[in-house]
C-alpha cells in the first residue's frame, strides 16, 4: 500500500494532491453557477486546475521525479476535479444526461480497470496521450459550457462531440492496453 508521506516527497505529486483537493471548492462554488461572478470564479479555477496538470507532468518529468505515487494521484486528481464538475453541471441541467453518463462511466471503468491492472502486474500503467487529449477536450468543453457559449455555436457542437469520439477511443485504448500489459506479465 502506498504511504500517504510519498505524496510530498516530489514538486509535481503535491500539485497533483493540490489539484484533487480543489474539487471540495469546486463543488461548494458550483451550487451558485446562476450568478456570474461565482462563474467567472469557476472558470478561472478551471484555469488554474490545468496550470497544475501541466505542470505536474512537466516537473515529474523534468526533474525525473516519476513516481508510483503520482501515476495514481494525477490521473485520480483528473477523475475527481472533472467529475464534480460535470455532475454539478448535470444537476443544474447545463449539460445532456448522456454526456454525464459517457464521462462518469469511462472514468469508473478505467478507475476499476486500473485496481485490477495493477493487482496483476505489480505496478500502476502510466496515463497515455489519447488520455490526456480526452481529458484536455473534456476540460475544454467545460469551460465552453461555463462560458455559456450557445449549443448552436460550432465550437459548442466541436468539442461537445469531440470529446464523446475521444472518450470512446480512450476507453477503448485503455483496455486494449491493459489486456497487452496483462498478457506481458
């Protein structure tokens, strides 16, 4: 079992434990999406969020601070921050049940499917860049949604379907993936 200490032994894994505890404002600030400031302050915080993804990734490697550690918290970080937004943006009716249910899904799979990898083979399978684009187009077509940009709009209907493609081809990815580590090992 990992130890909670390994999380501040590196730069980039306290940005990544950094980043999951933003989902606790996230989820506070969310229940007031009506008003604009609170808005504003949601979609900064989006922002910031994918500052410190970036930067994360960019110290790990960087300083070749990778560790076990942060091949959990990061994509975990990821899961967590993107779900409490779409669930709130679900719940206050800004985004289709079933745009909730293709996000929420494909993270719990790869979340189980992930445990049951790594029970297998002894160690955590590193995110991969299919999976860092998906997380990047859904990120990016929250901040749409918090932009209010129109349903209309073709940047709305790029990303809104971009990231559904990507969330599939992602999954898929994932698992073909993970039979390939399994089948090493």
């Amino acid at each position: 079992m990992y130890k909670l200490k390994e999380i501040f032994k590196t730069k980039s894994n306290l940005l990544s434990m950094f980043r999951l505890l933003l989902a606790i404002p996230f989820w506070f600030l969310m229940d007031n999406l009506g008003l604009e400031t609170y808005r504003i302050i949601i979609f900064c915080l989006c922002i910031f969020a994918a500052i410190t993804d970036i930067l994360d990734g960019y110290l790990a490697r960087r300083f070749n601070e990778v560790t076990e550690m942060g091949k959990i918290i990061d994509p975990l970080a990821d899961k967590v921050v993107i779900a409490v937004i779409i669930v709130k943006l679900f719940v206050s009716g800004e985004i289709p049940a079933y745009y909730f249910w293709i996000i929420i899904l494909r993270d719990v799979i790869i979340f189980l499917g992930g445990i049951y990898v790594s029970k297998r083979i002894g160690r955590v399978l590193p995110s991969n860049m299919l999976g860092k684009i998906t997380v990047a187009s859904i990120g990016i077509f929250i901040l749409i949604v918090l932009a209010q940009i129109e349903h209309n709009n073709i940047i709305y209907f790029s990303f809104f379907y971009l990231s559904i493609l990507l969330t599939f081809a992602s999954l898929t990815g994932y698992m073909i993936r993970s039979v390939e580590f399994m089948k090493k090992h």
